[in-house]
C-alpha cells in the first residue's frame, strides 16, 4: 500500500501538523487502519476510498489510539495527495470527500493553499465543570465553553496560553475528544504577522497531549471569534512548538472555510 506524510498547515518543511495517508481501492478492517496508524504514530492518519460511479471520495481518520469524526489538517494533507500525487479523475479544483461529520469539501486555488468547507460546531457556555478542567491548567479561563466533541477555554492574552502547561494525568479524566484554550492574538516576538486569534489544542484523551495545528477545533473558534471581533474573515495561528497558520472564514450557511498550505515530507510503501 502506497504511503504519504505531509506538513500541513505549513509553509515549510518540519513546521505544522504531520499527517499520513493512505489511498485504498476498499476499506480495510478498521482494527487494521487502526494498527497502521498506532504504527505511524502521528496525530492523524487519514484513509480514503474513491468511488468512480459517484466521482467522490470517503475518508476516515484516526489517531493512534481511536477513530475521529472529523480532522482538519489530515483532510488537507489528502487533498494534495489527491491533487498532486494520486491519479485525479475529476477536471476542477474542488474535491467532494463524504465522511462521519458529512458531506466536506476541498478547493485547490491558485496559490497553493487549499481551502476546507466544514461545518461550524455550535457550543454553549459552561456552568458546571469537571473539576479537573480547571486543576489541569492551574490558570481560571475568563469562560469556557462545550462544543459537540471538544471543550473551549478563553484567557485574556496570548501571552496566557503560551505558559499554559497542563497537568494531562488530570486532562486525560475530562470526558471530551480535548481542550481548547484560545485568546485574541497579537505579533509574537521578532514576528510580524499579527493574527486575529491563537490557540492550542491538547488531546490525552485521544492519544495526543499536545496537537501541533487542529484544523477541527476551528469550527468552534471560527464561530466564536468572528462573533467577538465582529467580523468573518480572520487570520488564526496555533502556538505548538511547531506552530502553523490558518486562513479563516465565517460563511452564512452554518459553514466554517478553513484554509492552510500543504508540504511533502515521505513517499513509500508499507506491506500489511
């Protein structure tokens, strides 16, 4: 089986979220996909399986650990496999992938970015905690919110969730796919591209303690943010080590635009 890892959500090489995937011409087992990416040992390895009678593609996601509903950055890593480096039956610039969360689609433009179409989540504000959603972080959030998967802390500054460091014996207990911690954003030092908003994303619960760029946890922030500063398009960065960029988009049908670059890391072959 053919075999790709790819930087997504990245400008370069070694900078935002690493994902595998794997085109099938049928779905494997799922306790094989599963051993496939426990080997890969990324945050995500995605699957994908075209079907020529309906010009679409099915994907899956998973963890190392468990199956996912829905995963920005791989979903961006296989549409430039897709595009770029798997044969591309269709003519346009836009992909149809029908998944666990829906119907997803990709558009390739111009310069290299790839835009994802995903829905916006829809979350509300919490007023009785788990108790170790705030022991887990030490700093008290200015709110918090539950969205259908995923917890969201907002703190005042960016500075504020830079020196988060969470305790993930107590994370791993909050009964959510992970936490969100987010705040408006502003230059970082020796930095001029100055954001909307940053964030991190922190996972013990589905085998990932800190994810480096979480394109899913988007369509909460997206809605969140463009509500706050009063605007639908918005520039995002995640603060993981190996950090990446977002282009953003708030649309008025219940829709989030998530756009990021793609780089190639690996081409190989595995044997199952």
């Amino acid at each position: 089986m053919r075999l790709y890892q790819l930087d997504a959500f990245a400008d370069r090489l070694f900078a935002g979220n690493p994902a595998a995937v794997c085109p099938l011409t049928e779905w494997l087992p799922a306790e094989t996909m599963q051993h496939i990416a426990a080997e890969n040992n990324l945050a995500e390895t995605a699957f994908y399986v075209y079907n020529p009678e309906t010009n679409r593609y099915h994907i899956r996601w998973f963890t190392p650990v468990v199956e996912v509903d829905l995963c920005g950055h791989a979903t961006l890593a296989t549409a430039y496999v897709i595009f770029n480096l798997e044969p591309f039956a269709g003519e346009s610039n836009q992909i149809v992938l029908d998944s666990r969360s829906g119907e997803l689609t990709v558009c390739r433009e111009a310069d290299g970015w790839f835009v994802l179409d995903f829905p916006a989540d829809t979350f509300q504000k919490v007023i009785v905690l788990p108790p170790a959603l705030l022991t887990s972080f030490g700093q008290k959030p200015l709110e918090i919110y539950k969205g259908k998967t995923d917890y969201m802390l907002v703190y005042a500054s960016q500075a504020d969730v830079e020196a988060l460091a969470p305790d993930f014996h107590e994370l791993v207990t909050i009964p959510a796919r992970g936490v969100m911690v987010t705040a408006p954003g502003e230059a970082l030092s020796g930095d001029d591209d100055a954001v909307d908003f940053v964030s991190r994303f922190f996972a013990p619960q589905s085998g990932i303690n800190e994810d480096p760029v979480t394109g899913s946890a988007h369509t909460t922030l997206i809605p969140y943010w463009a509500e706050q500063l009063g605007k639908t398009e918005l520039m995002a960065r995640q603060l993981s080590k190996r950090g990446g960029f977002l282009r953003c988009k708030l649309n008025p049908n219940g829709r989030v635009a998530i756009a990021g670059q793609v780089k190639l890391y690996l081409t190989g072959e595995i044997f199952v």
